[in-house]
C-alpha cells in the first residue's frame, strides 16, 4: 500500500492543525515545521478547505485552523478524498489498465479484498485518536520549525 504525497500531506496538516487548536496557523509555518514544500501544501490546503475539514483565512494576518472538530474527521474518509484514484494495482482502473491476465487473473480480487481491509481499519479513526500524545508533537515539531529557522537567518553555517 502506498498513499500518494498529497495524502500524506494532508494528514500532516491536520495533525499540525489539531495540534494547535483555535489557533489561525499559516502554511509557511506547516511548511517550515514539516520541512516540505509551500508550493504542494498550497494545494493541499486547498483541497481540504473545499473538504470542510479546515478554513483558510487570506490575506494579511491570514492562515488556516481546524473548521471541524477532531472527533469528527474520520481519518479513511479523509484519505479517500485525498486518494481519488487509489488503485492498488493498475488493473483497479480500467481506463489506465494494459495488463493482459486481468481478465482471468485470480489475484484481483484478492487485492481487492485488501486494499478494502486497508481503508476499513482507517475507517475505524478519528484525528482526535491521535492526538493523545500531543503536547509530544507540538515539542518535535517546534523543535524543528526552531531548527528551520536558525538554519534560514543570515550567516548560518548548514551542513
């Protein structure tokens, strides 16, 4: 099983989010924590605003924060929005599909089962189940956004 960037991505932005409850957070901030790129979290955030799960705020002063409460972000439903076309194999997607055994291949519905195991065990949680160590994240992340930001100012040595 592999979720693409832009899913992980997300998850990544609302476990920031939740980490940092009723505060309005900017996506340079996330970025710099995380230690990934502005330019895909922009689209990421758009996608999970269009979602409900987060509002974005622009402008100056702007930023994002949690639009629903942890509890009810169900983590399998977010990443079946966030994964479209989540195929485990090519065969999954019969507009892509060039694998000539698909017709009479056993394994199909095998992996079928699978990846349907997979996202019902997702299914079974919620972002508020993850944030039992909290105040643990929000010192790694910290930590790290510190780490970013003295690497960023003038005359640092980086190695």
């Amino acid at each position: 099983m592999h979720l693409t960037q832009f899913s992980d991505y997300s998850l990544r932005l609302v476990l920031y989010l939740a980490c940092h409850p009723g505060q309005v957070v900017s996506v340079e901030e996330i970025s710099r924590a995380f230690g990934i790129s502005r330019h895909h979290l922009v689209k990421v955030v758009q996608t999970v605003t269009e979602l409900g799960v987060v509002e974005a705020q622009r402008g100056r002063g702007g930023g994002m924060r949690l639009a629903m409460n942890p509890l009810d972000i169900n983590i399998g439903w977010l990443i079946r929005r966030t994964e479209p076309h989540f195929h485990l194999v090519e065969c999954f997607d019969p507009e892509t599909n060039t694998c000539p055994i698909s017709p009479s291949c056993g394994l199909k519905g095998a992996l079928q089962r699978a990846q349907q195991a997979f996202l019902a065990v997702l299914d079974e949680y919620t972002l508020d189940q993850f944030m039992s160590r909290r105040a643990d994240l929000v010192v790694l992340l910290g930590d790290f956004l510190q780490q970013q930001t003295k690497a960023d100012e003038p005359g640092a040595i980086t190695g």
